[in-house]
C-alpha cells in the first residue's frame, strides 16, 4: 500500500491530524461566520461561536489529552447542533433573510466536521493496528 493512502501509523502522526481537522474546522467556520454569514446579517451568527469556545475550553481543561480532545470535539459537535436549532428558530420567527434549509445544511456541516476531528481523536492514543505497542 501507497505510504501517501494508509492512516497514520503513529499515535503522535494520527493526533496531529486530528488537530489539523480540529483547526481547519474552527478557522472554516470563522471565515463562513465573517463571510457569509449562516444566519443573516447582523450578529446572529455568533451562535455558533459557542462551539469552538467550549472545545477549547475543554481541550484546557484536559490539557489537551487525546480522550479530553474527543470530548471537546464532540462537545463542539453538540454545541453547533444547539446552535443551528436556536438559527432556526431565529429564521422561522424573525422571517430572517436566510432560508431553514440553509441553516440547517451548514450547521450539519459544521457540526459533522468537528465530529469527525473527535473521531479522529479517539484514534491518536493507541497503537496502530498491528504495530507493536
């Protein structure tokens, strides 16, 4: 097998891309946020802020441990659904110039994206599959 196509054989290898998907997601949903905007105009988007705030808070408070990071990441996840239900909720009252299908698209997104990284995470602190510990 291509060295290019097989995960990561090191604990160390595999957290560092766990990290990097962590990463791009926030920075991904940052530059939505500052963009485009997932709920409209205004400051309605700051919603999901909240997400990446309780992740680091999290990865913190676990000291960046990689069972903590599964829980930051997939709190991350929680939170960004929380969010995108409270968008939509904003969407379908206030008539906001965003669509529900929108808004529920993106966060879905968002909110698979840090789920993944967490899942990502869980793999990082045990050996590869035969390899020797």
């Amino acid at each position: 097998m291509d060295d290019m196509t097989r995960f990561p054989s090191s604990p160390t290898r595999r957290y560092a891309l766990a990290l990097t998907v962590s990463v791009a997601t926030t920075l991904f949903l940052l530059l939505g946020i500052g963009a485009l905007g997932i709920v409209g105009d205004g400051d309605r988007d700051a919603l999901y802020l909240a997400a990446p705030a309780v992740a680091l808070l999290v990865a913190v408070a676990t000291r960046f441990r990689p069972g903590g990071m599964v829980v930051a990441l997939a709190g991350a996840a929680v939170v960004t659904v929380v969010a995108g239900a409270v968008a939509v909720g904003l969407v379908v009252t206030d008539r906001e110039v965003a669509s529900v299908a929108d808004v529920v698209l993106l966060t879905g997104m968002y909110a698979a994206l840090f789920a993944v990284a967490a899942w990502l995470f869980r793999f990082s602190e045990r050996p590869a599959v035969g390899t020797a510990a």
